[in-house]
C-alpha cells in the first residue's frame, strides 16, 4: 500500500522558459555577424539548477575552409553562446543557485571579462553537421569559493552535448568560473 499523497515528498516543480528572441540577441551582440550560431533556447529549471536545449547553425566557417562536420573551435563558440544565453535568463527569473543576487545589469557587465572556462573538454564521437544542429548545456553545480580567502568566485560544472538529425554526436564537460564576484 502507498503513502497518502499528503505524506509523500513532492519533487519541485520544473519550469521551462521558451526563447526569448530580445534577451537572445542582446545576449549575441559582442559576436560578430557571422558567428551568431545560436537560433533558439528553450530554458529548463528545477532545483536551483538550469539547462537549455538549442538549436545552432553554422553556415560557413569564418576561419578554415569547410571541414563538412562541427569542430573544435565551433564547439566551443556554441557553447559559450548557450551558457551565456542560460546564464542571462536564469539571472532575469530567478533560477541558478549561487546567482540571486545578481540583476540583469550585473550579467550583462560580467558576460565577457568576468565569466571565464576553466577547463573545457570534448569528445567527439560522430561528426555533427554544422549547418543544422541541436545542443544542450546542463548546470551540474554552482558554489561559492574564497579559496585562502581570496576574492569570492563562482565555481560552476556544466555538461554540454551537440547532435544532428542524422547520427552526430558530440559532448562534453566545462568547468566555469564566474570572477569578480561580491
């Protein structure tokens, strides 16, 4: 026999945030023209922690000739325009643990010299075609460190993992460290 619902323990709500075309362009507006590879964003939040789901486009590679497959350097500008995207939306509703008391101004004056990659790896199983591809950014953690009680950072673990409509497949793991932190 179960437990009367009463008694049993909820799991929080999830909230999802369809994309919000202001808040994404403004986020892409340090890139230039043809880097702007991130088209859509659907936000995802539960539990003090927050993921996106993407869908990118890369429509000619601004620095090698066509390699026909997403690479490294592609990867990793995807990446840091779904975080940024996540980032700013989880700071307007509320949704990351360890951002509360942030506004909006503060991301938008910390997006480039104060968020920074610690460690970035990935692994790339299946090649991923660049001119259509979905990607997903998942907030493992958030903490705060002082470490010899230094200045105060944000410490964040983040997994990524980009797809095609065929079978490509590549993922990852990043380490964030969020800098000039009060």
């Amino acid at each position: 026999m179960s437990a009367p619902a009463a008694d049993r323990a909820e799991a929080p709500p999830e909230h999802v945030y369809p994309t919000d075309g202001e808040l994404l362009a403004r986020v892409l507006v340090p890139y230039k023209a043809h880097c702007k590879y991130l088209r859509s964003a659907r936000v995802t939040a539960e539990a003090g922690l927050a993921s996106a789901r993407c869908e990118f486009a890369v429509a000619d590679s601004w620095y090698i000739d066509d390699t026909g497959h997403l690479n490294a350097v592609e990867a990793n500008i995807a990446y840091n325009q779904m975080m940024y995207y996540l980032v700013a939306k989880s700071v307007r509703e509320g949704l990351l643990t360890g951002f509360e008391s942030w506004t909006p101004d503060d991301f938008w004056r910390h997006q480039l010299p104060d968020i920074l990659i610690a460690r970035f790896t990935g692994n790339f199983r299946r090649p991923v075609d660049p001119r259509s591809f979905h990607g997903e950014i998942r907030f493992r953690s958030v903490t705060r460190r002082s470490p010899g009680g230094g200045s105060p950072f944000l410490h964040a673990e983040t997994s990524y993992r980009y797809w095609d409509a065929g079978r490509g497949r590549c993922d990852g793991e990043v380490t964030l460290a969020f800098v000039g932190i009060s």
